[in-house]
C-alpha cells in the first residue's frame, strides 16, 4: 500500500478527504447510508435530490473520471479516497 523506495519527497498541501466535498451538500442520513451498506435507502435519497437538474448535471461530470454510473458505488468509492491519520503515520519517506 505504501512506497518505501523513495528517499525523500516534496509535498505540496492537497486533499485530504476527496468525499469530504462530495458529502458537504449531503443531509448526514444519507451520508451515512453507503458506510452502512444501505443500497436502497442511499439510492432512494439519491434519486429525489437528482430530481433538480443541476444537481444531476453535476453529479454526472463529478463521476465521470471514476467510470461508476450506480450512485451508492459512487460513493463508497469516493469514499475510498481519504488519507486518514493511520495511514498518515505510517509514510515513512522524509517529506519536506
């Protein structure tokens, strides 16, 4: 999971929590829905809210690069993109 051939590296701040954008306009039920595993309730939420043009035209750009059109594997995907402080620690590369 980690390199550990590099011997230094330069970071430059970023994202952190790539979800963290994604879930913001969410209400926090159905943010918690895909971590739960609850598909229908997720896609049931998900379905009212794509009702409003604007936020499917944006969802449907935001997805893209991921290749995923079911939204509830959309975001347990998204989800996956977060560094945590865990697995902050264990970088063992000199960063400056």
């Amino acid at each position: 999971m980690f390199e550990h051939r590099l011997v230094a590296a330069v970071a430059a701040p970023g994202v952190v929590d790539v979800s963290a954008s994604w879930t913001a306009p969410l209400p926090g039920s159905l943010v918690r829905q895909p971590d739960a595993g609850d598909r229908d309730g997720f896609t049931k939420g998900m379905r009212t809210a794509e009702r409003l043009p604007d936020i499917r035209r944006t969802l449907e750009f935001r997805a893209r690069p991921y290749g995923i059109r079911d939204r509830f594997d959309l975001y347990r995907a998204v989800r996956e993109y977060r560094l945590d402080q865990a697995q902050a620690a264990a970088i063992r590369t000199p960063c400056c």
